[in-house]
C-alpha cells in the first residue's frame, strides 16, 4: 500500500492531492466521500462534476451532516446544472432527482 502526503496539516491540499494522483499516472478521479473531502476537492477547484442524488424527504437533527464543512470557500463553487432526472419510484414512495453539475 503506498500512502500519499497531500500537505501539512490535518485536511489535505486539494491541489498537492490531484498533483500527486496526476503524477501516479491518474487521468480522472471518481470520489464518494463525506462533506470534508468534497471542500477541500472545492477548494482547490479540482471538482468539474458534481453527482448528486436528491431525496425528497426532509430531516433534521445534530447527527446530519451538511453537503459540504469546512472553512468558507472563497470563491464559492460555482456549478452549472447540466442534467436532472426524476425518480418516482424511489424508496419509500419520497421520489428523487438525480442531478448532474459541471463547473463553470
């Protein structure tokens, strides 16, 4: 297994961190991760596409994460909505959307 520093601190440079794939021969990174992994992805402005499924049921409480944590992002992301589909037969008869964002 070989491990990949990606900065100093605790969170990785976004950009070290698409350097040092790049460098290992990666053309395209496809990620599934949590809220962290996505800003500093944002961040470093090395997202170009965002899939993101939209379940139509609203919940709350302190053990929900938002879709993105971290520091503010300065710039903002700006994503452009490119595709959407909607799913009536998601589960629990809640229907979804699944969207597809691109960069600007």
């Amino acid at each position: 297994m070989k491990i990949l520093r990606a900065g100093q601190d605790a969170r990785a440079d976004g950009r070290l961190l698409m350097q040092a794939l790049e460098d290992l021969g990666f053309r395209s990174v496809y990620s599934i991760a949590g809220p962290e992994v996505l800003h500093t992805l944002l961040a470093a402005q090395a997202l170009d596409r965002l899939y993101l499924t939209l379940v139509h049921l609203l919940l709350g409480g302190a053990e929900f994460d938002p879709l993105v944590t971290g520091p503010e992002l300065n710039p903002p992301a700006n994503m452009q909505l490119t595709s959407l589909y909607y799913d009536a037969h998601a589960p629990a008869a809640a229907g979804q959307c699944l969207a597809v964002f691109d960069r600007r």
